[in-house]
C-alpha cells in the first residue's frame, strides 16, 4: 500500500490494518514472511548554496569536506541498523531531478521491517514500532533548521 499523504498516523495505520486484513481474508493468508513501513522524504535545496543548505537541514552521515563542493552532482549512503527484533534501513541520496536539472533532492529514505512468520493480527503492534524506530532515526537525521521549517515557522 502507498500512500503520500495522511493526516495522522493512527489514521495511515487503521486504513492500513484494514485493507490488509480484507487482503488477508480474501486469499486466505494466515502469516507475512515480511512486514515493513517506509517512509521517503525529499527535501529540495536551492542550487544557488546546495551543500550549504543541505548541512543546514541535515546531518549528513559523510565528510563532505573530503571533497570539492563545486564538483559533487550527486551522492549515496545506505545503512542498516539492528532495532530490536526489526531492521532499519537508512538510505540518503543527494541527486539531480532529471526532468528538472535545477532542482535537487535530498531523499532520506527510512524503511523499518521484520522477517516472519508475521500473523495479520500481530500488524498494528509492529507498525507502531516501526513508526517509533522511523521517527527516532529521522528526527536524528534533520536538524534544527528544517524542523522548524517543516513546522512552517520559517
């Protein structure tokens, strides 16, 4: 299930517990081998000060200072992290907007799962742990500037 937008967690959550457990009940599904919430995040940076702006809104997992500014065009990271009993991916990517060569993205990708057997009635504590370990890590991500730029305070 993809979603782009939802107002609330718990709202995203019900819809998806509910659409799962008719799927579930249709096809007479009993377990999951593989349960997981992902959440992809662009935040755009102005070409005119790119890295600037970017390590303002981001704690960027490299030493850009390894590097000259003026040559970087785009980047990769990917970590995965042990959360408990469920895995977390971390994936950022600096990258140049192809139909648009003056926009650039920050994609910070964040995608927490488990392996199974997962039964459907077992989805909303897990969901609600993933939410909490996705939430963690991107609050840790961002910094300061942008959360109060998301918050609209800027």
């Amino acid at each position: 299930m993809v979603l782009n937008r939802y107002s609330t967690f718990e709202d995203f959550k019900a819809e998806a517990v509910a659409r799962i457990k008719d799927f579930s009940a249709q096809f007479d599904i009993g377990n999951y081998q593989r349960v997981g919430l992902r959440y992809v995040n662009h935040i755009e940076l102005p070409p005119e000060d790119l890295l600037g702006t970017l390590q303002r809104f981001v704690n960027v997992p490299v030493d850009l200072e390894r590097f000259d500014p003026k040559r970087i065009e785009q980047f990769m990271t990917e970590f995965r992290l042990r959360t408990g009993v469920s895995k977390l991916t971390v994936r950022g990517a600096l990258i140049q907007v192809p139909a648009s060569p003056q926009q650039t993205l920050y994609i910070l990708d964040l995608d927490c799962y488990s392996y199974g057997p997962c039964p459907a009635t077992a989805l909303p504590d897990l969901l609600e742990g993933f939410h909490r370990e996705i939430q963690i890590q991107f609050l840790e991500h961002i910094r300061e500037e942008y959360k109060i730029m998301m918050r609209g305070a800027r």
